[in-house]
C-alpha cells in the first residue's frame, strides 16, 4: 500500500506574484487580490501572510505570529493556514 503524503511547504515561503494583498476599506478586512477575482481573510491568515515574504523561515514565522498574538503553541494552526495557501497557490 502506497501512502500519500503532502507535498512539502517551502523552506521560506513568499506570496505568489499572481496576488496581492492589501487592506481593502470596504471589506473591512484584508484581501489577496489575484486576476480573477479576490479572497477576503480573517486576521490571523493576513497576519500569517503578511510575514510570508521569502526571507523568513517557516519557524521564524511561527515565533512571530505567537508573539503577535500573545500565544504559546500556535504551530499546528498556522501550519494549518500555511498548507492551506500552499494548496491554493497563494505562496511558493
């Protein structure tokens, strides 16, 4: 039996130059922006990749993002969020 496994998340991951994000005024909320049409995202996902910039490590990241919010172990949910723009395509 052959087990799947996921594709590994990139060492430093970066936005794809397919979108931006951006503070949109009238979502009230971040936005990625992309030609086809727009995603709007909670707080934490525009913190998470506001920080995804290709010079962080995906540990530097997470260290941030707990500091940010003033939490301990956030691992597992912004790994989450990670794989989640990944399979999208949102970060390389």
């Amino acid at each position: 039996m052959t087990e799947i496994t996921d594709p590994p998340l990139p060492e430093r991951p970066r936005l794809n130059k397919m979108f931006r994000l951006q503070w949109e005024p009238a979502q009230e909320a971040h936005v990625l922006l992309y030609p086809e049409g727009m995603v709007k995202l909670n707080q934490s996902a525009a913190e998470i990749l506001k920080r995804c910039d290709g010079e962080r490590t995906i540990a530097q990241l997470i260290t941030e993002i707990e500091q940010a919010f003033g939490e301990k172990d956030l691992r597992d949910p912004v790994m989450g969020m990670l794989r989640t723009a990944f399979e999208q395509d949102w970060i390389q």
